[in-house]
C-alpha cells in the first residue's frame, strides 16, 4: 500500500489552528514548527517506506498459528525493529523509565501516521503504550522498574486481558481466579478470549495484564483484580527466566486485522503479580482502557484517512465518462472520475470528515496533555470526550473506508487493491474496547451527569466563548458561512441534553434510546468547532488555504446539519422501541 | 447459517396490505392466500433446509480454480441441483420455453428468501434468468428454442459480460471485437473481467451475453452489439457440440461471495451469436441490467433481513448487563442483551428498514407485472424506481449488516459466526451492477425528466391520493401517527424536485451533486408510503398487528426525517465541492 503523510496539514493545526507552542501547555513551548516538521517528517518516512510496505502481506498472510506459537506476517519483524530503533515506542512516556518526555499530542500524531500505514503492526506497541501507563500509574516501584523500561524500547509487549467467552462488556461474569500462594504472588487460572498480540514472534517476552478474581472478593465489577502475568518470568537480574503457565490457545479467523493475532489464552495456575490493591483491578485497567479507546479513536480516524488518499488518487487517475456539459480533456478517451459531482461530494464528504477528525484528535489531546499537568477542568472535558472520539470517529471513519472503495467500482471489491482491507480493518475499531453502543452508554449515562455536569457545561462554554470571539473578530460573510451553522447546531445540542435532564431522572430507558444520537451529535458540534476555527486559521490567499475554507463550507452545509436529525430522534416518543415485547424480535 | 422465511409478513404483505388477489393485476387472481402459502412455504424449507445449510461452507472454503477449471464448494451441486427439481429456477418465465408462468411478484419473494439463505449460490440461476429474458425480448426463435428451456430447467447457467480491465461504467471505452465470419457467427476476442459465475462446474454448458464491438460500427455506446457465446455449441439436436474459444483465466480473491466466481473470461476467435441487430447491442442488454439491478436490489435487502434476523435471536439469547432500573431476570447472572434501549434501537432501526424494503419489493414487483401486460404508466413507475430501489436498497441493507454484526460485539468479526460473511457478501450490492453513485445518476439525469417528468409525477400523485383517501378512512391520531410525516416528508421530495428544475437546466452538475441525496430522500419516502400503508392495515389486535404499528410508528419519527436532512444537502451550495481543483484532492 502507498501512503503519503498529511504533514502540511500537520502543520497547519499544529501551528496556525491550534498555536500549540504559545499554548502554556507545560512541554509545548519546545513545539515549535521546525522541532514538529522534523519528528513528524521523520516519522512520515518510516510509516510510508517501512510500514506501508508490509501493509497488505500482513492481510493477506496473516499470523500462523503452529503448536502454540504464532508467526507475525513476513516483514513486520523487520519493520518493528525500525520503529523500535527510532524511539518511536518511547515517545510521550516517562524519562525516569525509558521514555523521552515528548506530550501525548506528539504520540497521537504520529499515531495517526503509523496506524494509516499498517494498523495490524501498529497495534503491538499501541497496546504496549497501554500496558505502560497502566504500571506507570498503579504499579510498584519494583515493578515499573522490571517492566515499563523493557516497554519503552518494544523489546517486550503488553496486552490486556478482559474478556472470557461468557463475559464481553459485562466485567461482572468474569471467572478468571488468582488465588494467593502466601508468597505475594498469585495462581492465575481461566481463559480469555480476543486478546490481541496475545502471542507472537516479534518480542522476546509478553507482559499480560490480567483481570481476575482474588477468592473472598466481592461478587460483580467491584471484586476484580489486576495482575501481571509474563510469559517469561523477570530473574532479578532483568533476563529471561522460566516460562510461565500461560499459552496461545488458538487464534481466531476474522474479518480484518489478520496481521495482528486475536489469541484464546489460556492461564494454568500461571504466576500472577497484584497491580494495586485486591479488589480496586478495574481502576487500573480503566487507565489502560481510557487511553486504548482513543488509539481506536485514531484507528478509526487513520483508516478513513488512508481510504481517503487511496480513492482521491484514483479519482485523479481512472478515466470513466466525461464531464457535463463539455469534455474535461476532449483529446482523451474519457475524463478522470473526479470530474463527476458525486464522486467529489463523496471525497469532500470524507475529507471534511478525516481534517475535521485530524483536528479533533488534536484537540482533545491538549486536555490531555494539560490534564496531566494537573488541570482537573481539561481532565473532566477528556473524561467526555473520551467516547464520543473513540464512537464518532470510528463509527464516521469505517464509513469513509466504505464511500472511499465505492470509488474504486469492482475493482475495490477485489484483493488486488488495498480498499478491502481498509473495510475489513477499520471494521474493529467500532467494536473492541467497548463497541460504540457502550461508548455511548457511557456518555450518556455517565459521562453527562459527571460532576454535576460540569465538563458539559464546560464544553458549551468554550464553543460559545469561541463563537462570540470569532464573531467579534471577522466580518457578516464568515459569520453567516462558518458561525451561524456552528450556533445552530449547538442549539440542537442544548436541546438534547435539557432533554436527557428532563426524562433521564424519571425513564433513563428513555434517555438511552437516544444516547447514540447523541454522541453522533456532540460529534457533528466537536466537528463544526474544529471547522470554524480552521476556517478561520485558513485566511491566506494560498491552494491550501482556499482548499480548507471550501471544505470547511461544505462541512457547514452539507454534514453538521446533521444536528437536527439527531436532536429530532432524541426528541421523538421511544415508546414503539421500549415497548415492543422481546419475542416480537 | 440458519435461517427462517418471513411467512408471516409476506402473507400480511400480500393479502392484507397489496390484497394482490383482487388487485386486476393479470395472473393475480390466482395469487389467493392458499396458493401464495403453499408455495412460499416450499420456497422458505428449501432456502431454510437445502441453501442456508451450505452457505457458510461457501463462505470459508470459495471456489477453487485449477487449470481452467472452477470448483464451486462443498455441497452447492447438490443445494442446486434441490432447486432445479422444484422448478424454482423457471417460476415466472414464459411456458413456451420451459417456464411456469407465474407473475414477476412470485419470482421477486421467493427470491428473497433464497438469497438471505445462500446469496452467492442464487446468484447462479439469477444471472440465468436475465439471460432467459434478454434472449426471450431479443433473440431469434432458432435461439429462443435452443436456449430458454435448457435455462429454465437450469442444465446450462448464463452470464453478463460487460466488464473490461478499462472498461467498468463507461461502456463506450470498450474493445472487444467481433468480426463477422460471413456464415451468420461471428469471430469474438477480447478480455472480460468481474464476471459472476463465468466459468464452474454447476451446470453442463455455460452462455455467456458478450457486448462487443463489430468493426464498421458508431465509436462509443453507439456501436455496440450483444452476442451469444457458448462454452460448447449447441448441436442442432440440443447436445453439446465443440469446446468453444473461450476460457477463464483466473478467478478473483475478493472481499464477499466466496461462493461464487468472480471471473476473468478470455475470447480467442471463440464463436458468437449476434442478438437482435448489430449495434443496438446495448439495448438488450439493459433488459438484462434492468432485472439485475433489481435483483441486487432484493440482494440488499435480504442479507439486511438475514442479518436482523442473526442479531435479534442473540440479543434474546446472549446475557450482558442489567436493564434499569431494576434487572428483568434477577435469577440469571445477566439479562438479555435486549433489554437494553441502544440494542432495541439499532434492532427497530434495522426491521423498520428490512420490512419497509420487502413490502416496496413487492409493490416494485406489481408495477412490473402491470408493465408486463403493457401499463405504459406503471412501466414508467418501475423505470423511476429501478435506481431508486438498487441503491437505496442496497446502501441501506449494507448499514443493516454492520448494525447487525454490531450486536455480536467481538463474536461479530469473527468468522465462526455468518456477520462478517453478510456485511462482506452485502458490500458487493452498492458496487455491481452500476454502482449506487451511478444509480443516482441515472435517476436525477435520466428517470427524473424522462416523458417529460411523467413518471414522477404519476409518483407524488399516488402518494397524495393515498395521503387524502387514508385521512378520510382513519382518525385523528392516525393522521397525526402516520400521514402528517408522510406528508412533511413529501413536501421535502417536492421542494428537491423543484431545486433540480431550477437548477437542472443551466447547472447539470449542481444537480448531480445532490443525486445520491434525492436518491436517497425518495427511497425514505417509499418507505414512508410502504408504512403508512401497513400501518392502516395493521389494525387488529393481535401480537402481530400491535408489532407492526409500534414499528411504523419507530419509522415515522426516527427514521423517516431524514427526508429534510437530505433536502437540506439538495438545497445547499454545491459550489465548494464543484470547485475544488482536481490537483487538491
């Protein structure tokens, strides 16, 4: 697969939307534009040289699985060691431990590159990441210094070990047992099911990070434990030691990410070390969770974006009917697709979509960046965007994968090109680390009412302050064109949620009909803000200014209307769909 | 896979809601409720005994191709040999040659229920039948009687050739040449691709309709002729003559319908058969395209309906979760997945679209058999429709799989569950056959003004008349329930009609650029129509009826407007998409 790194658009948030250096965000003053261009061209080149290229063998190979080892597709070992030789695992993580101190928002973005390239490969360190901050944050002293510098380097990988065949979103039936051997270690017995990278051949040892039961806890999602469980146990001395009760019982066959292993494994009295406390395992998975919804949130994000350049390079090149009402190059056998309007509305659809997205996701990382800087305002407003990110933008992304192979006719359909597994791939991102239906669960059920509301209030806040700025500041045209949509359809928003005030108390049934509308919603609003202030960073009179300001027009006009559907289904009588008996399914 | 004939619903279609049997249609009044039952329940044991069995079988193994030679999987031959023995391959087709005569509509839900089972393997005898029926509209009464009965009984299977490596949608780039012999055949070479079923070990003889270019003809769609090209010459007395010069030289690895072959067909001097007149080739073939497109039509539709039908038995089935505010079975450790209101959501979203979509199938199926008797109004209604029924079908069918395979949550990717393999073997509808964008296209640019705007015209119409004799007939609720959205919901249709009037004329392009939306806003509103009309003749009291009421009733609020949304798009500037350079994309 080719690729091609966004890095002007790069650029332009970083530095004309987002001002990321004159921020105030603690690590940010060192960002500025040529410190930025030179890490992100050079992960540019790694992803498009070294990733890309192994992009479609990794589907089409896929992992072996053979008497409990698994083979990695040919040439993602190769392409692994050079990620790992340019630091790229260690980027955002802590100096004390291996890490290079750069802020999350510089992983994020290469992020993005790296995961447009070859999801499949990125996933191995992207959970690794994970794996990281979760011992960061709760393990012991001994502990992160076994695990976290032996992470930093990718010389070991994570996982995170949830699921059981019984139990997928409710943590509650999970049956996992770690007994207690008296010597501070535990005995680690069960089964789980789709853990990705679970085993493999690409690292020398792989650290699980397990939920289990410590017996005498209590019943549900309050008596769950977390351990680490290696495949091979650390001698103090930092090698290898014994090899541990824990095997790749089978892989599964799927639908996409058949580079990366989905592992059945199976733990037989495997020694297990406590994260935390007994009993408190799921607040220290959440913090792994937490940060691995917004890696799906890229992956969603990425894989329309690699779509997206796949397709427009098509329609650049494949010549199919003529232009209305003249011929574009009369001496030509036909006209190049992107002469026909609805192949441009479809790729200014996507387009407005993966720059509005690419935004986003910066954005968001800010609040994260100052949250761990310790503002407790950024870290309520990361808490709710946590699932509209990791819902919208994948929800929005496996559907850009789709109108972007619906460009390639038939031949997208096929395996000799690469929109398929773009399809196939992106496909997950909906699913895993909590399928887009609990994300918005968890928005609306939770994430809303947080605090008393707090973050929501906050988030109304700062698009109100921006749309009376931004009005201030530039003249009737950019208000009626970039400003107006953005008021209306934060008036769908405010709509919505006294909505879920009004009817959340008495029939929270009926506020969860609406809560995928909603996170849709406060998308299209996320999306609308990001859109006003490119366009209003875009003020040159160059190709890429223009381009911005066209798409962010089309995105006022033709996408964050939306709203209003989404408020009018919030709005509407959930009584035909709460009502209807389950056997009339 | 298994599978369960919607026998219930197609009754109430049928008799209650279309009360086909009095409905003047010719060959109707046979259609009364005991002969429609006894032959759709044998249709639905056959799909439910012999086809869904095999399905997933065809799925995982494909078809094989060794040295010219395709192998359909496991258990096929025997599925299709159980269909030809029911004579279900010939059920509409004339009874001159081989058919039993029934009307289209009978054709169009059995069929239904046979691609919902096993999708790829119908697609065989599906291809068949628009070749019975170009032959039958085009062909010679030498090639009428040479090749129909053999179609009917399905001894020999047909295909579609139009595709070439440059040559998908704009069929005046193509070059496949056929000289004339001077003996009446013809000299055909060149190279076919994406041709389903061209080559496998199904039938005896395999005739491929070639579009080709006889030299001395118009440049462009203009010259084209369709020719008759056997795998072996028929002998004057019906065996099977000489191996003729065409072969498959590969077959494609493709993203769906494993099941069936997806071929690249050689023509070297191979011997043809002109159909009708040379260079009004492409006429007949669009009455094979025409009966294609609706046939992938009813291919969305159905793997939406198989798909639904996946996903409701496990949210009955599969324990997640509680419901609020009290569990629903406090005796098990977790209650239903239906319990929860985004899980009813998306099930009410995606039956509200499936038996919306079977009952415009049928109404669709109506308008042809009118037309068949020589309806000039209703042949003009099925033309409007035919785009309108492929893309909207297809699109939204596609949306069902995914929303379907989301239930599963992880099991849904897969592949021991059939999800991946509906969402797959779906995605191929909104491609084939004229993608859904050029589907629009031919709806806003041709269907829209043909006999100047009589066709839509007689739409709106129908869909009024409706509006005021059901307010008549019905009470105030019903009016507000099921006309008033009905009725918004087309004055939004009118208001895009008059948009592209005004526009049409002096900016072709601004019109297209909202097709897929109005291709979209009409599917909606015949939707609309389909409900309203079920709703009123829902009106017992039974489990069935309250069902289908509380159903409608989820269409009109949540699902049907979308309609101004789409209107919105129509209405929007579409400068910013038509002026984007193609150097910026």
């Amino acid at each position: 697969m080719s690729y091609a790194p966004p890095l002007d658009d790069l650029a332009f948030l970083l530095h004309r939307v987002f001002e990321v250096a004159r921020s105030g965000i603690p690590g940010y003053a060192e960002l500025d534009p040529d410190t930025t261009a030179a890490i992100l061209s050079e992960a540019g080149r790694l992803a498009t040289e070294r990733l890309a290229p192994v992009s479609r063998a990794g589907d089409l190979e896929g992992c072996r699985f053979e008497n409990g080892v698994v083979r990695v597709p040919e040439g993602f070992k190769a392409a692994y060691d050079a990620v790992r030789a340019g630091g790229w695992t260690a980027l955002d993580l802590d100096p004390d431990y291996g890490g290079q101190g750069m802020p999350t928002l510089m992983n994020s973005i290469t992020g993005e590159m790296f995961v447009a390239a070859n999801m499949a490969l990125d996933m191995y360190w992207g959970l690794t990441h994970g794996a990281y901050n979760a011992i960061h944050a709760h393990g012991t002293a001994e502990q992160k210094a076994t695990y976290l510098p032996k992470f930093a380097s990718g010389e070991w990988t994570g996982t995170m070990n949830l699921t059981e065949p019984q139990c997928g979103t409710d943590l509650g039936l999970l049956r996992t047992r770690a007994e207690p051997r008296g010597d501070g270690t535990y005995s680690v017995s069960g089964q789980k099911i789709f853990i990705s990278s679970g085993e493999h051949d690409l690292a020398e040892n792989i650290i699980h990070l397990v939920l289990a039961r410590i017996p005498g806890g209590p019943p549900g999602v309050k008596g769950l434990s977390l351990l680490i469980v290696p495949k091979f146990l650390p001698t103090p001395e930092g090698t290898l030691g014994a090899r541990n009760g824990v095997s790749c019982g089978a892989i599964e066959r799927k639908m996409g990410i058949h580079g990366n292993p989905t592992c059945v494994m199976n733990y037989d009295g495997a020694t297990g070390f406590l994260i935390g406390e007994p009993h408190r395992g799921l607040r220290a998975m959440f913090t792994m969770m937490n940060e691995a919804r917004l890696a799906v949130a890229a992956q969603g994000l990425a894989q329309g974006a690699a779509a997206l350049a796949q397709a427009s390079a098509y329609a650049r090149d494949r010549r199919q009917g003529r232009a209305l009402p003249a011929p574009a190059e009369p001496g030509a056998p036909a006209d190049p697709l992107i002469v026909h309007p609805d192949i441009r509305r479809a790729l200014m659809d996507m387009r407005a979509f993966v720059e509005g997205g690419r935004a986003l996701m910066i954005w968001d990382a800010m609040f994260l960046d100052r949250a761990r800087a310790g503002d407790a305002e950024a870290e309520g407003l990361a808490a709710l965007l946590t699932p509209v990110l990791k819902g919208f933008l994948t929800d929005r992304g496996f559907a850009a994968t789709v109108e972007a192979q619906q460009v390639f006719g038939g031949h997208g359909y096929i395996e000799d090109w690469p929109m398929s597994q773009l399809v196939r791939d992106a496909r997950i991102t909906m699913i895993y680390e909590g399928t887009n239906g609990i994300q918005a669960l968890d928005l609306v059920g939770r994430k809303l009412a947080q605090d008393g509301g707090a973050p929501m209030r906050a988030f109304l806040a700062i698009v109100k302050d921006f749309l009376r700025e931004a009005e201030a500041g530039t003249d009737a045209e950019f208000k009626a064109t970039f400003l107006d949509p953005l008021a209306a359809a934060i008036g769908d928003l405010e709509a919505a949620v006294l909505t879920f005030l009004r009817v959340g108390m008495t029939n929270p049934n009926a506020a969860l009909a609406g809560s995928t509308d909603f996170l849709h919603l406060l998308g299209l609003v996320c999306l609308g803000l990001m859109w006003a202030r490119m366009a209003r960073a875009a003020d040159g009179d160059t190709a890429f200014d223009r381009a911005k300001r066209l798409t962010a027009r089309h995105y006022m006009t033709r996408l964050l209307p939306e709203t209003a559907l989404r408020r009018a289904r919030i709005e509407a009588d959930p009584e035909p769909l709460l009502t209807l008996p389950a056997e009339a399914f």
